[in-house]
C-alpha cells in the first residue's frame, strides 16, 4: 500500500511568486464589511512585526478576555483595537487566518473555511441533540463544530494538524462554551494517529475536508476505494466513523468528474447517501463549485434528495463513471426518449485541442499580418454563428506550447466548440480555421447523419438539457461529447432541419427535434434503462 496520497481535487496549484503574496479576504465569512475588511487589512499590516500565531493570540485573548496559558509563548506587546460590529463577526479568528495565510499556501493545504451560512443551511434539518457526539477530522478554526445546534461542550470533538487552526478553535470553544467549560477535546496531531489513539465512533461526523492535503496512510489498512486522492479516503474512512451521519462539504467535482469515478462506485454500494446540495462557489479567492453530502447511517433507501429533486439512486448506475447528477422522474423521462432514438455516437470521430501558446501576450494578436494565421477562440464560437474579430498568431506553430497535428485545423467540414460554457456551442467550419485552446474541435467520421442535421441537434435546446442533465459541467469536454447519444433521422425530419438550417430560422429547429423525440408522450420508466457500456458509449436497453 502507498505511504501517502495527495488529494488532486484542485489541479491549479501554482506556487507563484505572485501567488505568495496574494491575501485573499474571505468575504463568503464576513457580514459587516465597512469595518471587517479595513481592520482585516490593518492586520496585513501588522505582519511586518508580528507573527501570525502573535496577531491571533492578540485578538483571541481580546475577544476572550483572558489568556490560554496553553498558548501564552504567543503573547506579545500587541495590542489590537477591534470594531464593535467586527466583534460580531462568525469565526473572526478563523477569518483573520485565512486572510493571513498566502494563497499558495492555502491552496496547498486545500484550506478554505465554510461560512455560517452554508453550515446552517446544510444542518438546518437535521436532528442534532445535546447528547449526539459530534466529531469533525480537519476542524480547523471549528467552524462546523460550533454551529446553532451544539449547546453542549461536552459533544465536541475535533482534530487538525495545524497548531495555529486548533488554538483559533481553542478560543472559539471557550468563547461558545465560558470560561468554567470543561478541557476541550480538540487536538492538534495527525488525523490517522487520533483514530488509532482514540478508536471509537460518533454519532455525526461533520467534515470539511482539505481540498489538497498530503496523508500518511501508511498506519491504516482499512480501505477498499483504491485511488490517490486524500479526499476519498477522507470520505471513505469518515463515512464508516458515525453512527447516525456523516456529513462532508466537498468540491462539486465529486459528483461529475472522471477521477473520482471509484468513489461514487463506492458510496453507491457500501453506504446510505441520502442527500445532496449544491452551494455554487462558496469560498472567496476559488472558483470551484461546492456541495454537501450526508451519509445517513441510520436507514437504508434506493432514493437520494438532489438540490430538492428526489433521485432512484439506481440511475447512477447506468450514467457514465456514475455521475451523480440531480435528476427527477421527469428528467429521467427526457433523457430516455432521446437515447430510445440512438443508434450511433461521436467516438469514432476525430478530436483536436486548440493551440495553447504557452503565452498568449507574447504570441496572440490582434492585427493581420501577413506571416500569421487566423486563429478562433472560445469568444468567436456561439450557435451556428462565428461572432467577433478572430486572433492572429505566428505560422511557426513550433512556436507554442501544445499543437494538434496541423493538418486537423485545416481539415474543412469539422465542427468547433466553445470549451468552457454551461450550453452546447459548435459551428461548422468549412474553411478550414485554425483555433486556440478555448475552441476544441472535432472532425465527425462513421455517422449516418448529415453535417447540418449534426449541428441542428448539438445546438439545440435538447441537447443542451441533455447535456446539462447528464454532465453538469461548466465545460464542454470530448469525454461528455462522446457520450451524447446520436440518431440517424428519419427523411422527413432531416429535410425540416437542413431546409431551417439553410434558411436560418434555428428556433424551428427545436420544434422540429421535439416532435421527432415524442417529448409529449408519456412513457413507462419501469421499461427501460439507461446501460452504460464502456468509457466512451452508452445504450438503451428495453425491458417488456
């Protein structure tokens, strides 16, 4: 068994020098701006002759009103002046931390603290008492453990490996609890050291993971989910801790991303997962969108609640890698009728990335010249149509970082897509156009479907829901593009979309997709399902 596994949830990781000295204020935390944010900067400030673990000392014993002995080697002549409204703050110390905290460093840990709001929203309904042991693996400043619904010190347990995190917890337990509260059970040592220390279980575990931490596993044994990623045996290993729930905030590429395929496997065969919400890009200074699981211990049920959607969990197993998707029984419906009329698929067709220059200022331009080519991006790519003034670059394509053989670009006939969109976006181009890396491309072969019918229905508000139904990505990739399902058309129904096609009447085009896909008819679900086949394929299988 590996030594350690380093969770690859957030790939851009770049330690910068830029990024080293970028201090992002967590505004997701912070409810009086006026006073928060200049105090936090004052703070900033404060760093040319204070330590970080001083700066914190300082204003948790402000805000205290007394010492931690634990911690008093932090003590210091700094004395800080804290804005009455700023005293109201959620988590001030925890805020101050992030903000002090480089986001390269941030980043490396995978350290981002949840808001108030987010944690009440996810625990508003669930049924804590005062006498439910509640246990949180990487607690941070405490956030999820000092929530509305703890009322007794005595249910608090947590863990981090960050000395400076446990004594902003520290303070903020005695600042919830007073100062005759017994000895916190909060503990600064490695995650896997307190399970072996302390071997027993909770009724719910609340968990934050770090997105990026590095773990020693090497201690423990007690794994089935092979892969690299910390975060799945976060969830894996904290899944089997509680007795009632487990309940974990974690990155929304969980749910829809290739990588984390064996995980889904895994919570679909050996757990409850009862629901699931998502909460958009909740954390200041990432772009990653959020959502929160439970692991409910307590019962058993073929269903889920997906961002209030009530979901057969048995669809997730004939999506592809398992995705877990919010998907109703009328959506369910939907994406049957089309794959009812599927008889080929896009995997046969050849795809290309766009030219990634390495360096878009230096190679990127905006004037013709007559040593460079025209280049498209994503911006120029809508539906049907090439919009904007397109960019030029060098002819040496020597020049860049990564090239796709060239004789693809100048392939006519091949359709192009604008990468990052919620929505489906290709033109046809028949000139032959070179693109840049936010338009990919794909040149079809093996299908029995016209170029204009093919680009009728990629661009079509169907499948855009499809899309979005069975994906939910933010990025139009060829793994996702090769599982759309493809038909081959009837005559009728080929000649109504080539003839809108021609005459550029593209709304047409969805009335005439909706009547070829009986979206009107009612269907019997218990007939069908969705079998996924290999990587790249799916069928539909019927059932009589």
């Amino acid at each position: 068994m590996r030594n350690s596994v380093k969770n690859r949830t957030n790939n851009v990781k770049i330690k910068s020098e830029k990024l080293s000295k970028t201090h992002v204020i967590p505004t997701h935390n912070i409810k009086y701006n006026q006073d928060t944010i200049p105090f936090l900067k004052e703070l900033l400030d404060k760093k040319n002759n204070y330590t970080t673990e001083q700066i914190l000392y300082s204003v948790g014993k402000k805000l205290l009103g007394y010492d931690l002995e634990e911690y008093i080697k932090y003590n210091s002549d700094l004395d800080i002046n804290i804005p009455d409204n700023t005293i109201k703050e959620h988590d001030l110390l925890g805020t101050i931390y992030q903000y002090l905290t480089p986001k390269n460093i941030r980043l490396d840990k995978g350290s981002f603290y949840t808001s108030e709001n987010m944690i009440e929203s996810i625990i508003k309904n669930e049924m804590i008492t005062e006498s439910d042991t509640i246990f949180d693996p990487s607690c941070g400043s405490g956030n999820l453990l000092f929530t509305s619904k703890v009322k007794n010190p005595e249910q608090i347990y947590g863990v981090d490996l960050d000395e400076i995190a446990i004594m902003c917890c520290k303070f903020n337990y005695y600042l919830k609890f007073g100062k005759t509260a017994p000895a916190p059970k909060i503990y600064c040592m490695d995650y896997f050291d307190y399970i072996e220390k302390f071997k027993r279980k909770y009724d719910y575990v609340i968990n934050n993971p770090p997105f990026g931490a590095t773990l020693d596993v090497s201690k423990m044994s007690r794994f089935t989910v092979d892969t690299e990623d910390s975060l799945t045996f976060f969830v894996e290993h904290c899944s089997k801790l509680s007795n009632k729930k487990s309940i974990f905030i974690l990155p929304e590429s969980v749910t829809n991303v290739k990588k984390h395929t064996k995980l889904r496997k895994w919570l679909l065969d050996n757990v409850n997962l009862s629901k699931i919400n998502s909460f958009g890009s909740n954390f200041s200074g990432t772009i990653f969108p959020i959502i929160s699981m439970i692991v409910d211990n307590t019962s058993k049920s073929n269903t889920l609640i997906y961002d209030n959607k009530l979901v057969n969990k048995q669809l997730y197993y004939t999506l592809p890698f398992y995705y877990f998707r919010p998907i109703s029984e009328e959506d369910q419906k939907f994406i049957i009728k089309i794959f009812n009329k599927k008889t080929q698929s896009l995997k046969d067709s050849v795809f290309g990335l766009g030219i990634v220059t390495g360096n878009n200022k230096k190679y990127v331009f905006n004037e013709e010249d007559p040593k460079y080519i025209k280049t498209l991006t994503g911006k120029n790519i809508t539906k049907y149509n090439i919009v904007g003034k397109p960019k030029y670059i060098n002819k040496d394509l020597n020049l860049y970082q990564q090239v796709a053989n060239e004789n693809l670009y100048k392939t006519k006939g091949k359709f192009i897509y604008k990468v990052v969109s919620n929505d489906l976006n290709f033109v046809l181009d028949n000139e032959g156009v070179y693109t840049l890396n936010s338009a990919n491309f794909f040149i079809p072969k093996n299908l029995t479907i016209t170029n204009k019918c093919l680009l009728a229905l990629l661009n079509s508000e169907i499948y855009d829901k499809l899309n979005k139904l069975l994906f939910g990505e933010n990025k139009v990739s060829k793994l996702n593009l090769q599982n759309l399902p493809i038909p081959s058309l009837n005559e009728t129904t080929k000649l109504k979309l080539e003839k809108a096609i021609d005459d550029k009447k593209y709304e047409i085009v969805n009335e005439i997709l909706h009547d070829y896909f009986e979206l009107d008819k009612d269907i019997d679900l218990s007939k069908f399902t969705l079998k996924f086949v290999s990587n790249t394929e799916m069928t539909l299988d019927f059932f009589e």
